[in-house]
C-alpha cells in the first residue's frame, strides 16, 4: 500500500506544479493585455481563443469627443460600430485559415470595447473612418453639454 501513497503524493506534486506553471503562464499573457475570448473548460487554456484589449483614447476636443482604437489586423467590414444610449460600442470579428490540403487550422479573433461618453451627443453627425488598422470616431457634443469657457458667476 505505500507505494501507492508515495505515486498518489508524486502526483498532487505534479497537478500543483502544473497548476503553478499555467497560472504564471497566464499571467505573462495577461500583462501583454491577453485574456481568454471564451470560458476555460477544466482550468485548460484554448491559445486559438485569446484575444487583446485594443489601444483606446477617448478625447475631449470642446465640440466633440474623438475616440481612437487600434484594431489592426480587421478589415473595415469585420468592424461593427454603434451608439446608444451614452455608449459606444465597437466588435470586430475575423476570422483566418492556414494550411494546406494535409492540415488546416482555423484562427478566430474577436475584439469588443464599450465607452461610456460623458455628455450628449449629436448623433446623427457622428462620424468614422478606418485606415491603416486604427478607427477614428468623432462624436459632436451637443451645443448645450459645450463647456466652452465655462459659466462665469458673478459675486455679490
């Protein structure tokens, strides 16, 4: 019977230190801005389904707001953009094929990011252009939500 314990002790030994190996794994993928696209079955890692958090600004130029994301990599028609209800939302989803004949592999790459703007916009003026892999949005303020210099206030 201790052999069996000491090979049952040799094998939680084995799961911890795997266990260690994947959680710091992970972790230098997420200081890169990586994060799994789907859940993790089992505490496995699908590499195919991580994704990264684009490069966004969001800036304040007076009379509109202009939104920037990196999103190289996507084509214009892989890109989805919508405003509603105070937010900004940007999907982009391609997907890619290598291989030959013998083997195939497919890529899937998806990026989502929601902002939140502060003040009212005209919507109907909003604009966005892609080029290059970055996406530019300008988002006009509405006259009234302008802060221009500000209210002065007299005191009494």
């Amino acid at each position: 019977m201790r052999s069996f314990d000491e090979m049952n002790r040799m094998f939680r030994e084995m799961d911890r230190m795997f266990d260690q190996f994947r959680s710091s794994w992970m972790d230098e993928f997420a200081a890169q801005g990586y994060r799994p696209a789907r859940p993790m079955l089992e505490g496995g890692v699908d590499v195919k389904a991580l994704e990264a958090e684009p490069t966004a600004n969001l800036e304040d130029e007076g009379d509109a707001y202009v939104f920037v994301v990196d999103l190289p990599g996507f084509e214009k028609e892989d890109i989805d953009l919508s405003f509603r209800n105070g937010t900004l939302s940007v999907r982009a989803h391609t997907d890619a094929e290598d291989g030959s004949d013998a083997y195939r592999s497919m890529r899937s790459r998806r990026v989502a990011k929601q902002v939140p703007v502060p003040k009212e916009i005209v919507t109907d003026e909003i604009t966005a252009s892609y080029h290059n892999g970055v996406l530019e949005v300008r988002l006009p303020i509405l006259e009234d939500e302008r802060d221009e210099d500000g209210h002065r206030i007299d005191i009494e």
